[in-house]
C-alpha cells in the first residue's frame, strides 16, 4: 500500500511539472524568436533533471511584419550572432533589430549584432581578428570572431552625417538582401555599394544548444561549435515562435488526465490506509 501510495504521489508530481512545462510552450506561440521545447513525459517519470535535458524544436516560424526594415528574419537554419556588453556572444533566431543613437545595428538589449566587413564587390574582408571562444572574452575589443570555422565579425555601424541625414554622409537610405549583405542606396536607388554582411551561423545540431536567456543560446559539446551558417536574410519581417499548438494541447490533455488519474489513486490509498487505521483499533 506504502509503494503504491508513493508511486501516485510521484506521478502526479511529474505529470504537473511536465504540465508546467508545456504550459510554457503554449504561452508563447506569439512570442518572436521563442524555440519549442521538445518536451517527454517518460523524462519527469524516470526523474531526469530538466536543467540538463534539453532540446529545441529548429524548424521554421512563420514570418510576422516588423516595425521596421531593420527588423530581420533568417529563412533556413541558421541563428544571427549578438554580442553583449561583456564581450560574450550569442545565438538567436531573433532580429529585433535597430540603430542605436551611434548608428549601430543592436537589439532591444542592446546587444550588437555581428556582420562582416565587405568590399564593393560584396566580398568579406578579413579582418585579421584573433579567435575567441564562444561566449568568451574578446581579445580585441572591435573585430571579434565567433568559433571554429567562423570568420572574423565586427559590430555593424551606420552612422548618419548630421549636415544632411544621409548614412556615412551619401547614402539615403539601405536595403538587406537576401544573402545578408547590407547595401547602401544612392542617388534615388541607382547607386547600390555593399557595405556589411550580416552574420548567418550554423550549427551540426541547433537543436542542443544550451538556452541562456530566453531567446538566445550558447553552443555546447552536443550541438557542435558555430560555422558560416545557412539560410535567407529577409528584412523587415521577424519570426514568430515555432510552437505547435496542436501538438502542445494534445499533449496537456494527457498531462491533465495523468494527474487527475493519480489523484484517484492518492485519494483510494488514503481511504484504505484510513480503513486498516479503523480496523486496527
């Protein structure tokens, strides 16, 4: 009676941890650059310890307007690379882009968004950084380089001459393409020069990467460290979450079932255990 009692107990702990869980999911289907947690009811029974089992739904959210053409998305696999006041780099499938007051291209936190200096032919300069490891610390405080197998970067500037509004004094305005190349626009549109390159990383399994913050990630062992990634650039749009609804209210349906279903079997072992009590005064 005592096993069968703690088994019901366990039970509808971990089927209202793996509800909790999923609850989360399904909180943030609108949330822009939110990843679906792959999430298994067998982890909670077998008591894995949720900090360490982690793993990330990688196929594509649907594309929502921004708030402007600074906002990106990324159409493939790939995660942009966002560097933080301490020098550290992340990962993110988020591209809540814009210009701060300096003319760099950063995040709602503030986080500088990595490119690659181009030429006018569109080709990247190296620029001769040293490496650094992922989330590390910067051996130069400007051109950094993110990992194994991935070019130098340097945070995106586009500083606006005060004199007549234009960036760098002669463009009037920009435009992503879908290589990630940031071009600057002249003369009514019929001059385009090349001026950066967003950073497009990839990795052999995105999937495991290690989540730091809500949005973003750190590479580990298991999902490889960061290379020239893959995918399209599209400016002016950002990606919803990936979260499968559907798939997520089935799985709280069972969820649900599994704790009412234990509480039964708590509520039954408490009137028999309360009957033996009776029965041995």
């Amino acid at each position: 009676m005592k096993d069968a009692f703690v088994t019901s107990v366990n039970t509808a702990l971990s089927a209202t941890a793996y509800f909790n869980e999923l609850s989360l999911n399904a909180f943030n289907m609108d949330t822009p650059g939110y990843r679906q947690k792959n999430i298994f009811f067998s982890d909670f029974i077998n008591g894995a310890n949720m900090e360490d089992r982690h793993e990330w739904k990688t196929f594509q959210g649907k594309a929502i307007p921004g708030r402007s053409d600074t906002n990106m998305m990324i159409e493939g696999k790939g995660y942009f690379a966002v560097r933080k006041t301490d020098g550290s780099l992340l990962y993110t499938r988020l591209g809540d882009f814009t210009f701060d007051k300096d003319g760099t291209l950063v995040n709602e936190l503030g986080y500088k968004v990595q490119g690659y200096l181009t030429n006018e032919k569109g080709e990247i300069v190296n620029t001769g950084a040293t490496q650094i490891n992922p989330g590390g610390s910067p051996n130069n405080p400007s051109h950094r380089q993110g990992g194994s197998g991935h070019l130098p970067t340097t945070e995106i500037n586009m500083w606006v001459d005060p004199t007549n509004g234009k960036f760098f004094g002669k463009y009037e305005e920009f435009k992503v393409k879908a290589d990630g190349t940031l071009m600057g626009v002249a003369e009514k549109g019929k001059v385009s020069v090349p001026l950066y390159k967003v950073a497009v990383v990839g990795f052999v399994n995105p999937g495991k990467m290690t989540r730091v913050e809500e949005y973003y990630y750190l590479p580990n062992n298991d999902s490889g460290m960061p290379v020239e990634g893959s995918g399209e650039v599209r400016s002016g749009v950002i990606e919803k979450s990936n979260v499968y609804l559907r798939e997520q209210v089935n799985y709280l349906q069972f969820a649900k079932l599994q704790i009412e279903v234990a509480q039964k079997l708590i509520n039954t072992n408490k009137q028999l255990l309360q009957e033996s009590v009776r029965l041995l005064q």
